[in-house]
C-alpha cells in the first residue's frame, strides 16, 4: 500500500508543495461531487422533473458553461493571470449552491427551470477555471510523474467522492423516512459548497510558475488550418467530442431509471453509483502506471472495447446486484478511459498553446454531451414500451430500455470507426491489449515495482500538433 500511495513529486520543494495541496484541493472537489453534485439529477426528480428535462439539466449547463472556456483564455491573455482566474472560478462555483438549492423552493411553479438556470451559473464557474487550471499543472506535475500523479489524484478523488457520496445516500434514506427530504437535500448542498470553499483555499496556495501564461490564440491563415486538419489533436477531439454524444443518450438517464423506473431507494441508488467509482480507485494506479510505461492509445483502444457494452448490459436484468456487477466493470473502462483521454491530450498540445486547445476541445465535448442528451430525453419520451412483430407481441416496461441499446449501437459505430485513426504521441513501449487487461485486473507489490522502474521517453508533441 505505500509503494501504491508514495508521493510521485518532482523534487523542487515549490514544485511538490504544490502538489501536495493540489491533492487536497482534489480531495475537497471530490467532496462537493460526491455529496452535491451527484444528487442533482435526483434533487430534480424530487421537484417532479420530466424526463426531458434531466437531459437538459445535464447537457445544457455544461454547454453554455463551455464557451467560457473560451473567455477564460482570453481573460488570461488580457491580465496575464492565472491562478487569480481559477480562483475565481471555483469560488462562483461555490456559492453558486446557495441559490440552486434555495431559489427552486422560493418559486415552486417554476423549480426545475431555476434549478437548470443555477447550475448553469454552477458550471459556468467551473469552466471558468479549467482551462488556465490545466494549463497551471501541465506547467506543475513532471513530464515522467503525469500518468502516476493524475492517478494519484483521481484515487484520491474517487475514494472521496465514494465516500461522500455514501454519506449523502444515507442522509437522504434518513431525511426521506422522516418525511424531511428537503432538508436533506439542504444539508448536502450546504456541505458541498463548504468542501468547494476548502478548495478555493488549497488552490490559493499553489505555486504558478510564471511565464506561461494560458492565452487566447486566434486562428489564422489557410496554413494554419491546413495543419489543423491533418493533426492528431483534431481527429482525438472529434473522437472525444463523437464519444461523449453517444454516451449522453443514456447516461443522464440511469438515474431516471433507477429512481423512478426500478424504484431504488437513496441507499440503493448510491451502492449502484458507489460501486463505479469504487472500482475506478481500485484500478486508477493501475491504469496510471500503464499510461507513462505504455502510452495513452492502447488504454483508449482496450477500454473503448468495453465502454458501448455498459448501456446494453443494464436491459436483461434489474437484479439488483447484477446491476450492481455491471457497475463495477463500468467503472474500470471509465477510470482507463477518462485517464488516458486526459493525459493524452497534455501530451498532444504544446504547452503555450494548451489553454486555447483545451478550450476547443472542450467546446466541442459539451457539444456532444448535449445532443446526446438531448437526443436521449426525446427518445425517452415517446419510444414505445411494446411492438408487435408477426403477430406476437413484445413489451417492456420502460422506454429508457431503448434509449440505452440505441446509445450502445452508437457507441460501438464510433469506437470501431475512430479509434484506429489515433496515433500514439509518446515513444513508449507496446503491449497487447490481453496482457493489458491482465495488468489491470491483477495488481500485486512486484508488479508495482516494475512500473516504478520502467520509463518512457518523451518524444514531444506531434510535428502535426497544434499548428502555428
């Protein structure tokens, strides 16, 4: 366990300070998500939202949000600041919960539209942060330390967001049989704006190494866009962009389903939840070790042969714990995936111009998040929940059971089509994709050893990647 939870620093004592406070910074955030932001969709569903409108809830805020990405590098051009941005991002975040749990209640008629209306706000203070915070670590965390560092932090954010996200489950089984779910729902949006507070404070005391500054870059000039449409960078954000779609026409929907459909209970509803990100913890390290040894592709390749059969596999049963198993694995495609997506884009984009890259790029994955959803939400509401073929008839008793084969069928088109199109950005050593999920599965102290090791060279952004 202390090999697993050694510190991946870089030696400069600024440099691993930083760090350090970075993970409790993740800590605090994974706090807020567990315990507030995880519960939205079912705070909506408690003010009687349509199935349509927990698609937009979950697709527009992030969509609207997006487009400050943009002003955010631009406003770090413009002040030449950068972690003044992201604190001020986080802090709108923060008490951006304060109208999103009161307001709904103030206006009952109109609760749902406020609730989007406040989450917009809630996002829109993320997105304000996030391209000039990605910019500050990219500067931060070693080269040869990223996949282990990244993992580090996301173990520590998935165990936290495990945990909350418990304790919210269970205040909410309590407040519910008591007839005071309100309240609770009250209490934990409170505790998440207190847990993004703590952030804002861990974040202040980072160091921001100066001279990198996160600036706007205008595109111009047919050269310029000549590149762009041959670089690595474009055809992985198109695949991201295509990817987040096709998993929006469902995944907004598996509370809806849990909750109203198979009728789970606050503790039900967080076990399922729990359980994919517990399984994310227990497999990031793992996954962080390959991504520096082996490379970002063969972890996107393995993981996207996995993630179009997650929707699919929730249609046969509603037993609980084969629910349950299905989770589990869903959390280890997406801890590989979610990983390796974010690491292979630091290693795509020159540093001065990752901030305006990471905008776009995310521009475009909001995008995707949106249609999808909103795709999903319409899906949800008028397919039928019976056909009659040849004169037998078929029924089943949701129609989010269709929503969730039509986002598998998606899935599967858009791994098989994209993903031979991404090229590895690293010089790295190959491993086949058995011997990959064998290293994922069965994690022992030798193993670990080897990975601590071994090293990669760094070959440096793409000639390709991103274009003058």
């Amino acid at each position: 366990m202390k090999a697993e939870w050694s510190f991946p620093g870089g030696g400069d004592p600024k440099t691993d300070a930083s760090l350090r406070h970075s993970l409790k910074d993740a800590a605090a955030f994974a706090t807020m998500v567990g315990i507030g932001e995880t519960y939205l969709s079912a705070f909506a569903l408690f003010l009687k939202a349509s199935t349509p409108q927990i698609g937009l809830l979950a697709s527009l805020p992030p969509l609207l949000a997006s487009f400050v990405q943009l002003f955010s590098a631009w406003l770090g051009h413009f002040t030449g600041q950068r972690k003044l941005i992201v604190l001020i991002g986080a802090s709108v975040q923060a008490f951006a919960w304060l109208p999103l749990v009161v307001l709904p209640m103030l206006f009952r008629e109109s609760a749902v539209p406020l609730l989007i209306a406040a989450v917009v706000v809630y996002q829109c203070g993320a997105h304000l942060s996030t391209p000039q915070w990605g910019s500050m670590m990219g500067d931060i965390v070693p080269t040869r330390r990223r996949g282990r560092f990244f993992a580090l932090r996301t173990r520590i954010v998935s165990l936290v967001t495990f945990i909350s996200l418990a304790l919210g489950g269970v205040t909410l089984h309590l407040t519910t049989s008591s007839g005071h779910t309100y309240q609770g729902f009250l209490l934990l949006f409170g505790i998440a704006m207190l847990a993004r507070l703590i952030s804002v404070y861990h974040l202040s005391k980072m160091h921001d190494p100066t001279g990198h500054v996160a600036e706007m870059e205008v595109p111009v000039g047919t050269a310029w866009w000549q590149r762009l449409r041959q670089s690595n960078f474009v055809r992985f954000s198109i695949f991201f962009a295509l990817t987040q779609f096709s998993v929006a026409i469902a995944s907004p929907f598996f509370t809806v389903y849990m909750l109203r459909d198979l009728q789970f209970s606050y503790i039900a509803f967080m076990t399922n939840t729990g359980m994919a990100i517990f399984a994310q913890f227990l497999t990031l390290n793992q996954w962080g070790r390959i991504s520096d040894v082996f490379g970002n592709r063969r972890i996107l390749a393995a993981t996207g042969m996995l993630i179009p059969l997650m929707p699919l596999l929730w249609i046969f049963s509603t037993n609980f714990w084969y629910l349950l198993f299905i989770q589990a694995v869903s959390g280890l495609a997406w801890a590989g995936f979610s990983l390796s997506a974010s690491n292979f884009l630091y290693d795509l984009i020159a540093r001065d111009k990752r901030s305006t890259y990471l905008a776009i790029h995310n521009v475009l994955a909001s995008t995707g998040i949106f249609a999808g959803a909103m795709l999903g939400g319409y899906l949800g509401a008028v397919l039928p929940t019976q056909v009659e073929l040849f004169g037998t008839t078929f029924s089943w008793f949701s129609p989010l059971l269709g929503v969730f084969a039509i986002s598998t069928v998606v899935r599967a088109i858009i791994v098989i089509a994209l993903v031979p199109k991404i090229r590895e950005v690293r010089n790295v050593r190959d491993i086949s994709l058995t011997e990959l999920m064998f290293r994922v599965t069965r994690v022992n102290a030798l193993a670990g050893m080897v990975f601590d090791i071994l090293g990669t060279k760094p070959r440096g952004p793409d000639n390709s990647e991103p274009p003058d």
